[in-house]
C-alpha cells in the first residue's frame, strides 16, 4: 500500500518531458534525503550529541561541586574506574543477575509459552494475566515483592514458619547472595512473559503436519518436543534471552526498592547512578556510562544476531 | 567491518576533537571572554541593586512584583497550598506555579538544569544535607535576613556557610526522644531516662520482663537515616561529631558505633531493622511494639492522631529530652528542609521576597496548619504550644532550644558521598560483618581521602 503513491509518482516522471524530466530526476535523488532529514536532525539532538558530549565529559575531571575544577585528564577516570573496588563488585553482581535473571526468565518464559500454547476457552484469559508482571512499572513491582520478602512479617516468611520450614525469619534482603537470588527472582517473573509471548509467537509458527509426520513415525510427546519443538523455537528462545539480558544489565528500581543504594546489592547502574548523580561526580559517572554502553552493545550484537537467524523445517 | 571501525574511529576523534577545542583557549577567546566577563559583572550589579531595593521592599511589606511568575519545585509536604499561595499573589501580585516533584527527583533535575546554567525552578527545596554541595556548585542564591530572625531560628544554622544563609527553612526536624511509660512503669521504672547507661539499663529491664521483644527502635539499614542516627547519637552523647579539620572524632563516633553494636547483639533491636526503612523503624513507637525511640519532630503529633497511633498506645507516649552521658544532652542535631532561590533564576529578588514571607511567623503557622509543617521559629513553637494547637509537645520547645548543627565548618560539599559510606559500614557492623573499630576504620579513611581531594 505504501508504495503505491511512489509507483505512481515514477509512471509520471517517465511520461514528461526530457528537461523536466531531468529535474525530476534530481528531485527524486534529493526527496529521500529530505524525508529522512527530520529524524537526522531529532536523532544528532538527542542521541548522537548527548553520546558526544557525555564522552568528552568522561575525559574530564569534572565534578559539579567543583565548578572551577575543570580539566581534560584523557583516560583517567575510565583507568581509576577499571581499578575500583567498587566497580569490581558491582560487575560482580551485575553479571550474577545477568546469569540468574536470564536463567529463570528462559525457563519460566517458555514453560508459560507450552502452557499458553494449548488451545482452550480460557486461553485469552490466562494470555492476559500472563501479561500483567510485563506491563507492571518496576518500582511498583519491587515494592510489592519487598513486602513479600520483608524480614519481619512479610509473606514468604509467615509461610515458611507456617509450614515449619524454619523457626526465625529469615533476613532475605541482607546477604549478598539471597538479596541478589530474590532481586532476580523479582527481575524474572517481570520479563518472563515477554519472553513467554515472543517463545508462543514461535511456536504458533511451528507447521502442524510436522507433529503429525513425527506422530506417525512414532515419535512420542517428549521425543516431539526434544526434535521439534526446542530446536524450531531455538531463535525465539534466543530473542527472549537477549532481551532478557539487557533487562538484567538495567536492573534499577527493583533493587532500589528492595535495598535502596546499600552496598551489598548495587550492580553497575546503581553505582553509576551514584557516583553522577549523588556524589555529582558527572566525569567519572560519564566514563562509567560508557564502559556499562560498550557492555550492553556486545549484548545488542547477539540481539540482532539472533534476530536475523533463519528457521529450517528440514 | 572496516568501514564500521572506520565510523568509529572518526566518531572518536571528532568527540576528541571536540574535547581539545572546549579545554584550549585562544588570545582572542580570552580577551572576548573577558569583555563578557565585565559586562556580566555590570549586569550583575545591577541585578544586586534591584534585588537590594525588592528585599528593602519587602521588608516594609510594600513589595510590588505584579506580573512576575515564579516555579517552584518542592515535594508534596513542601507545598504551601492553594490558599496561601493566592494570599502571596493578592499581597505582592506575584504569581506562584507550584510542581510537585518526589524528594530524590529535585536534586538531579537541580544539577541537570545547572550544568546547563538554568534554572530547574526559581524556588526549590533544599535539604539540610545537599546545601554544603549546593553552596559549592554555585547554585544557591544567598538570603539576607535580620540578627532577629536568625536568633529565633536555631535551624537556619544548618543553611548557613561562611557567614552567607542559603536557604531557608520551612519544616522543621530535630531529633527528640520518646518512650512509652506504661512500658517504662511495667518494668518498674517511674523516670524518663536521662543518660544513654538508663536507656540501656531500662531496655535489659523491659526485655526480661517480657514487656517488649524490641524495646528499642534505631534505624539502620543501608540509607541516609543510618547515618543522621550514628550523627545524632554521637553529638547527643559526646557532644562531638566531627574534629574542627573535617576529620571524624574517632572516641565520639567509636563509642556511639559501639553503643549501637551492643543493642543489637543484645537483642534489643529488631533484626528487621537492620534491612527496614527510617519511617518503618519510627513507627514502631506508634503501633506499640517499641518502647524507646529517638526521632523525627513531627511524631509529637502522630503519638496524639488517632489515625497514626494504636488505640493502646495513644496517651503513652511521651517526648522527652534526649539522653546525654551525666544527664540529659545539652544538644539536638537538625535535620530541616528549606526553601532555597536558584542563582540562575530571573527572577531572584521576587523569589527571595517569596520565601522570605513563607519564613515568617505568621506564615509558619499557617504553614503548619497547611501541610503540618513544623515551625522553625521558636517563638511559633511556644505559641502553638501555648495555645494548643499542637497537643502533645512535651519537652519539644525545651528540645528545640538546644538545636546545634554537629558540622563545624557547615555541612561539608562531599556529604552525600561521605553519608554512603557512613551508613554502608554501619549497616554492615549491624549485620556482623564488621566490628565497631573497622566500621569507623572505613569511615575514618574514605572522609580523610574526601577532605583529601
């Protein structure tokens, strides 16, 4: 339909004149570079720019109060940065919720997906309410499951104590290690369903004859999905985990409402956060904003990679 | 693959480029910078004239501003309200359009808006704990006010650097004791206590007799309210905080790390705590499941609202002096919020005439009955007392006499940096994962590396 208007446009070029043809020509090589010189000039403003500025800032020594301490210190802050304690350990637990996170939100994504892949009177019901955690703002799905882990008289503990799992409550969200499992608990039952809707996506496109084929060879229900199912949904598993990924790496709100700014719970974006924003540090916070951006774009490599994938039936 | 690379290379150098051309400075950028610079300081003092001229104005109460608009950014309890917002248009014919913006939200659109040279609002909140950065930045326009004012306002101290106020307080926070009596008389105590050896004797007395699981409530946890309570602690017990060089007082601040240490491990706090909020640890108070706090100002009125306060609890509560180490302390730390006038703002006498206004006395009290702000002259407090509108004072006004801000060369400009490290270690002393002497260890070296730099 859209290019209905072009074709017409060219029939009309052709039939005219050779001079006007000629500026027509010229029209038509210069009209695309026109369309396009809007978002040129909205994507320089907003994204090309600010990525510039905000590199030329992480070569300075620049913190805001400090207004008459500015200098260009080439790539010290990224040097110091790389040398930091505290960067280490937020890499650390930035990259155990990249594990764990894309972990769950896989597992738990595409099990939704068989289930919602079933076809009954109540499949755009449960479609829907598998939706839910996905459309939730991720401050609001912190707070809510701040109360469930709460040490004192939250949920999980009520119910742990109740089944006589454990006689005290339990501190979730002081120990490293607990903090950052409940965080990326948190963090997956929020992406799991975009993971799931891309997976159901795959696997409404998977023919049908193919079971049928499989069925008659004699193939049963987990020899189907062990030679049919996994490997034709392998490039939607993959979207899913990519997109799952970045979500890991931009995990904020939720660790904020769980711990707020501790130390033991802070990943990359925390730290970032702080060291622009709270110690108003804007050289080094630009610097560290650009180590976590080289980061996240080897993960938008293996986006677009698995995004590109062709699916073979044969 | 090579043309990408070579995009980003060229990208790189032009950022590069960019850089270089923003730090070097020709002859000819100088003398043109210089020029600049000159008619700026004319301008400048022209704007200082008629901003001299406004506040004389104001002070006479025949300031004129009609047609001038003012922004002003505050969080919801900051709003003075549409009443007294329309009387301040009706004296002066200066409008005022208030946004509403949540606490941690108004320092980053500040800076955001400063590193541009604008204005976020004409009038923005200011918290006690981001004025020294503020004043270092350059982004707080300084307020002239009388020997008078000053004198009946202990708060403003806190806003005060190098002898210039910087903003002034509209809600007023000082940290009071209260205990719960009928707990206290259960245990067989009849005193309020008075040193911090009886707030831990009467603990042990409560906790044994199993009067309260958690008789004392102290936050904690990983954020800013872990570090005003060692601050508090420290002052109210040792009457010292920090050393006149910057420097943390290392018998002070030891000592009241280790008091909090042994309230923990001797099971008179809550391990909920060491995870919770502030506002979770102070309410504690109200719903009965603590019997001794030290806390915000504002709780003298919750302990009397029906609405914030356990029906057995309500009548209970007292507010008293905060204990010190021979008797009760001599000081109280503030902890106010204020109303600050940006530098980049036009319109810099007309704000500072706005926040002038809602800093007197008749305005603090409406102010109070607005949005429960508390005043933060002493002379409201007394009236207020003295009339009943605020019901349960207790020792507050006597508290309020003895507000001392703890910094000695005003809060420092590396604050927020210095508090995350201060409530990061305390909070991993109460967990067990350090011991009193290597939290202050922490704390000692990351200020002496800030004051270093």
């Amino acid at each position: 339909m859209l290019r209905q208007p072009f074709l017409l446009y060219n029939t009309y070029v052709e039939n005219t004149s050779s001079e006007e043809g000629a500026v027509k020509k010229l029209y038509n090589k210069i009209l695309p570079y026109m369309l396009l010189l809007p978002m040129l000039i909205l994507m320089i403003a907003l994204v090309y720019y600010p990525i510039a500025v905000t590199f030329s800032y992480s070569l300075k020594k620049m913190k805001l109060t400090r207004p008459n301490d500015v200098e260009f210190i080439g790539l010290k802050n990224y040097i110091e940065i790389l040398k930091s304690e505290d960067f280490l350990y937020s890499l650390q637990n930035t990259l155990f919720l990249l594990i764990f996170v894309v972990i769950l939100t896989t597992v738990f994504g595409f099990a939704l997906a068989l289930i919602l892949n079933r076809e009954h009177k109540l499949s755009g019901l449960f479609l829907a309410i598998a939706i839910l955690p996905w459309a939730m703002p991720p401050i609001v799905n912190g707070i809510i499951w701040k109360f469930i882990f709460f040490p004192g008289y939250g949920f999980i503990n009520k119910l742990f104590i109740a089944l006589g799992l454990t006689e005290k409550p339990i501190d979730w969200l002081s120990d490293r290690s607990l903090l950052l499992m409940v965080v990326s608990v948190v963090t997956a039952w929020r992406s799991a369903p975009f993971c799931g809707i891309v997976c159901l996506a795959g696997l409404k496109t998977i023919p049908k004859e193919l079971y049928e084929a499989a069925a008659i060879d004699g193939s049963g229900t987990f020899s189907s999905f062990r030679h049919i199912t996994l490997p034709l949904s392998l490039p939607f598993i993959g979207i899913g985990m990519t997109s799952a990924s970045v979500t890991a790496v931009n995990i904020f709100d939720e660790i904020v409402s769980l711990s707020g700014f501790s130390d033991t719970g802070k990943n990359l974006l925390i730290q970032n956060y702080l060291t622009t924003f709270s110690f108003l540090d804007f050289g080094r916070g630009s610097a560290l904003t650009y180590i976590i951006m080289i980061l996240t774009s080897g993960i938008g490599v293996l986006y677009l990679r698995s995004l590109n994938k062709e699916v073979s039936y044969q | 693959m090579k043309k990408r690379s070579l995009i980003m290379a060229l990208g790189l150098a032009a950022s590069m480029a960019l850089t270089a051309c923003g730090s070097g400075e020709s002859t000819e950028e100088s003398t043109a910078a210089e020029t600049e610079a000159a008619e700026v300081e004319d301008s400048e003092e022209e704007k200082e004239a008629e901003s001299k001229e406004a506040e004389e104005a104001s002070e006479e109460g025949t300031a004129d501003l009609t047609g001038v608009e003012l922004s002003m950014m505050v969080p919801d309890w900051g709003n003075p309200g549409e009443e007294l917002l329309k009387r301040f248009e009706e004296e002066t014919g200066c409008k005022v359009n208030v946004t509403e913006v949540s606490w941690d939200d108004i320092r980053d659109k500040v800076s955001i808006a400063a590193v541009g040279g604008q204005a976020a609002a004409d009038v923005f909140e200011v918290d006690w704990s981001w004025v020294g950065e503020m004043n270092s930045a350059g982004w707080l326009e300084p307020i002239e006010m009388t020997a008078e004012d000053i004198a009946d306002e202990p708060t403003i101290e806190t806003f005060t650097i190098d002898g210039k106020i910087l903003a002034l307080p509209y809600a007023n926070d000082y940290r009071i004791a209260y205990y719960n009596t009928e707990h206290f008389e259960k245990a067989g105590i009849t005193e309020a206590p008075e040193t911090w050896e009886d707030v831990e004797a009467a603990m042990k007395a409560i906790k044994d007799a199993g009067i309260c699981e958690y008789p004392f409530s102290m936050p904690m946890g990983a954020e800013e309210a872990g570090t005003t309570s060692l601050t508090w602690l420290a002052w109210a017990k040792n009457g010292v905080v920090f050393n006149d060089d910057g420097t943390l007082n290392k018998d002070s601040v030891l000592d009241a790390l280790t008091f909090e240490n042994n309230m923990v491990t001797s099971g008179y706090v809550d391990p909920a705590m060491r995870t919770a909020t502030g506002m979770d640890c102070y309410n504690k108070i109200c719903s009965g499941e603590t019997s001794f706090m030290v806390g915000p100002t504002k709780f003298v009125n919750f302990i009397s609202d029906p609405e914030k306060t356990a029906e057995d609890v309500l009548g209970k509560i007292e507010p008293i002096l905060l204990p010190g180490t021979e008797g009760v302390s001599d000081r109280t730390m503030p902890l106010p919020e204020a109303y600050g006038v940006s530098a980049y703002s036009e319109n810099k006498e007309a704000a500072v005439t706005f926040v002038k206004w809602l800093n007197s006395a008749e305005i603090e009290k409406e102010l109070y009955l607005a949005n429960g702000s508390i005043p933060n002259r002493n002379s409201v407090i007394a009236d207020m007392i003295a009339d009943g509108t605020i019901k349960t004072p207790g020792a507050m006004l006597e508290q309020a006499e003895l507000i001392k801000s703890p910094f000695p060369n005003g809060v420092p400009d590396f604050y927020a940096e210095m508090s995350n490290t201060m409530y990061n270690n305390v909070n991993s002393m109460v967990l067990g994962d350090k011991t009193p002497e290597e939290a202050f260890e922490a704390m000692d070296s990351k200020v002496k590396e800030l004051l270093a730099q």
